[in-house]
C-alpha cells in the first residue's frame, strides 16, 4: 500500500491482511503447515492484490475477501476433523 493507492482502498486491502493473519494463526494452532497455506492459490492472489484491484473496486476485495475466508474457514474444518480444537 502506498500513495498510488486511495484511502478506502488501502483500508480494505489492510483489512484483509488482517483477516488472513487471523485466519491463519488459527490454522497454524490447530497444526496446518506454514508452507502447505502458502501455497494455496488463493493466498498468492491476496499478495497481488494491490495491482489486481483499480482504487473503484471496493466491492470486488470485498467479494474476494469473502473467497478467502471460505477457503480457509474449509482447510480449518479439515484440520478440526484431526481431533485439534482451536482456542
């Protein structure tokens, strides 16, 4: 984020790092590997998505945001179903 980018814009892009960082932490504690969540596509999207977006875009991160949760709240319960409840 920089000042090519517009406020709102910046703040939904740092709201949705945010997210993906809470997300993650819990994925982590209930044993899913670093390296296996940063492959996933969705995740290497998220880190391009300053280029990907126009500052208009808003609802789009917003939709794409929403993607990101899905998938991960998915890899969460796969790895809630190895018996590791998150705190």
């Amino acid at each position: 984020m920089d000042t090519f980018c517009s406020p709102r814009k910046q703040f939904a892009l740092l709201d949705l790092a945010i997210s993906i960082y809470e997300l993650g932490v819990t994925l982590i504690e209930l044993g899913a590997p670093v390296q296996e969540l940063q492959r996933l596509p969705l995740l290497t999207k998220a880190r391009r998505c300053k280029s990907l977006y126009a500052n208009d875009q808003l609802e789009q991160i917003a939709e794409f945001r929403e993607e990101v949760e899905r998938e991960l709240e998915a890899v969460r319960l796969e790895y809630a179903k190895q018996g590791v409840q998150a705190p």
